[in-house]
C-alpha cells in the first residue's frame, strides 16, 4: 500500500495554478481547472485529483494535443440549447463555461442544454452537475472517452467509461450526487491502483481472450493496445445484468456526440493512423433544470431530502449500521479533510517535485522534502 503525505489546501492549490500558468494557461482558467481537480481529492476522489495533474494534463500539453488557450465557440444557439467547440482547449474551462451557459437558460426559460464538441478531458463529472445544485438546480452531465468498455458478450473497447452524472439540490447541508461511471471501474482508478501496487478486482476487466485480468499495469497497457476492456456495470455477461451498464454507456456516447455531430468510440482513441498522438476531441453534454419552474425550489428540495432521510433511516442489513445516500460520503471526507488538507501518494510526489525543478516553483516546500 502506498505511504501518504498530506498537503494542505493552500499550497497545493497555488502550486497547481502557477504550475498551469506556466504552461500557458491563463489565470483565470488555471484557476477554474484547478478548482476542478482539488474538488476531486475534496470528495476523496484521488482517481480524477492531483493524482491526474501531470499525466492528463500537463504531459498533453506538452505533446501537443491539447491547448493551454480555451477557444470557445458558439456554434449554434436556441434560447433553450447551445452547441459549442472547444477547438481541443482545457475541458475543464469547456465544462466550466458550457455548465454556465446551461444554467443561465435555465434560469430564463425553466431548462438549457449545452453540447461540447472538440474537447478534452474535463475532470470530475460531478463538479458539473454541483455547479447547478449551487445554483439552485438540477444538473445533468455526461462525456464519452477514450475507448475502454466492451459491450456485453464482446471482448473489444469500444465505449469509454462515459459517467452519467446527476446533481439534485436538497434542504440538507449537502447536495444529491450520483457521479460513476457506467463501467464497473474506470480507468483513472486502475491508474491509481497501478500507482499504489493494487491489483484492480477481478470481473472488471476482460481479455481479448475472455480472462479476467487484474494486474494493474498490463491492464493499462493492454487497454491502449485493445487488448483488454472494462467491463459494464454489472459485470461480464448477462447474468448480473451487465447489458444495463452497457446500455447506459451506449446513451451518454450517443448524447455526447451525436448531438453535437462529433467524433466516438473508436475516433477517441487518441492514435492516429502512423501510431502517433492525436488530439482525443470528446463530446459533452450539459443540462440544467429550474425547480421553480415546476412547484418551486423550496419544495423540490424538501421531498428530495425526505426522500433520501427515509433511505437512511430504513432498515439495516445484518453487520451494518448505516447507509448512505449519493453524495454523502463526499461530504463526510470533506469535513474530514477541510482543515487538514489533501493527502497525496508516493508517486505523485514524485511527480510534483519533477514538475517544480522543471518550472522552478522552489518557493513552495512540501511536507515530503
């Protein structure tokens, strides 16, 4: 198991800003996809936090395929809908905006939906969809990816991990959030698991040949050579119902891309035909829903936390003495980790010190040094 060193919030989060800057970032965006990736490790999501600030992002900037500088374009407009291109920019800044402008419809005429075309790896899903909770909304988000699940008795990646993302303000201290992805375990977590010396649980992944695999790090490599997938929720087959994984993954490829007429499955491969790196040009889609323009925000939010109060009050299964509702947990690791701050592994570690001597951040000091 991996050794851990917590960072707390200001340092890391500075760090992470200038470190964006100094890729040509602008501020004010560094500061937006900032902010994505510390809500991540805020809800104890290592998988999609800090963890993924060098690789995801810094790295392809650095190869080229995706832009520091977010161009984002309007291509088509209705007062209620929007398609919009990122031109391969920062996802998070395209999420950002594009969440913004479905909120803004919504407030206007009682819902908005924006689709994303050409974009990029744009962080935790569920930032998007609290972004409408906060504003007193229901927020719906979804992205398709590079290709990793495999549909139910196939054994190729065809689908990414394509999270179907909802948000719902509630009357509690924490909104109601449902943020997976519709395969059993996404990438970034066999990514985290390889970096910590886990293997990844068996009946999640599957081989050309129809094995279960676990090794952490031939996972990763044999899904970018296609010779493994993920499997669907549910699981290989249909005996626990993995074609409702696989159908839920199918819906969030066809909104994210057809929708805006945009690239899928295969076309995210992010290879092009000589073997090099390509731009990945993802699709997202972006809702925003009004409770006032049904029986009004207040009343929304009670029932919803009527709702979920009575889920948890409900009776236990023998060995447990709680259950949780979406979003709970999160909220729960936030109050744990508000005042102390972010723990980060040895491997990423390692990875911020390379990237402070590459920069020449040397007036920030790490607990780890």
């Amino acid at each position: 198991m991996a050794n851990y060193t917590v960072v707390d919030w200001k340092t890391i989060t500075n760090f992470v800003t200038e470190a964006f800057i100094a890729y040509g970032i602008p501020a004010e965006d560094a500061r937006i996809c900032t902010d994505v990736l510390m809500e991540s490790d805020r809800r104890g999501i290592e998988s999609h936090g800090v963890n993924r600030f060098k690789p995801i992002y810094l790295d392809r900037i650095k190869a080229g395929i995706q832009k520091p500088v977010t161009e984002f374009e309007v291509v088509r407009e209705t007062p209620t809908t929007a398609v919009v291109d990122g031109h391969d920019g920062m996802g998070q800044v395209i999420g950002y905006k594009s969440m913004s402008m479905a909120i803004e419809k919504a407030r206007k005429y009682g819902m908005g939906m924006v689709a994303a075309r050409n974009s990029t790896h744009y962080g935790i899903a569920g930032y998007y969809a609290t972004m409408a909770t906060k504003a007193g909304m229901i927020g719906i988000t979804g992205t398709n990816a590079r290709p990793s699940i495999a549909p139910t008795f196939g054994v190729e990646n065809m689908m990414g991990t394509n999270p179907l993302t909802f948000g719902m303000p509630t009357d509690e201290d924490f909104p109601f959030v449902l943020d997976c992805a519709t395969s059993i375990v996404q990438r970034g977590r066999i990514e985290y698991y390889a970096r910590i010396g886990k293997d990844t649980p068996a009946g999640t992944v599957i081989s050309r040949q129809g094995e279960a695999l676990t090794d952490s790090p031939r996972i990763l490599e044999d899904l970018v050579k296609g010779e493994a997938a993920l499997a669907p929720l549910g699981g290989i087959g249909e005996e626990l119902a993995g074609y409702k994984g696989y159908g839920y993954a199918a819906v969030v490829e066809i909104l994210s891309a057809a929708l805006q007429a945009g690239n899928y499955m295969k076309m995210l491969s992010g290879i092009g035909e000589h073997g090099e790196k390509i731009p990945y040009h993802l699709g997202h889609f972006f809702i925003a829903i009004d409770p006032e323009a049904f029986m009004g925000l207040d009343s929304f939010k009670k029932t919803t936390g009527d709702i979920l109060r009575a889920l948890r009050a409900s009776e236990k299964a023998p060995g447990h003495d709680r259950i949780y509702t979406a979003g709970e947990k999160e909220y729960l690791v936030w109050m744990e980790r508000k005042d102390k701050g972010v723990p980060v592994n040895e491997a990423v570690q390692k990875e911020l010190n390379a990237v402070r001597a590459e920069l020449g951040l040397n007036k920030y000091v790490f607990p780890w040094d």
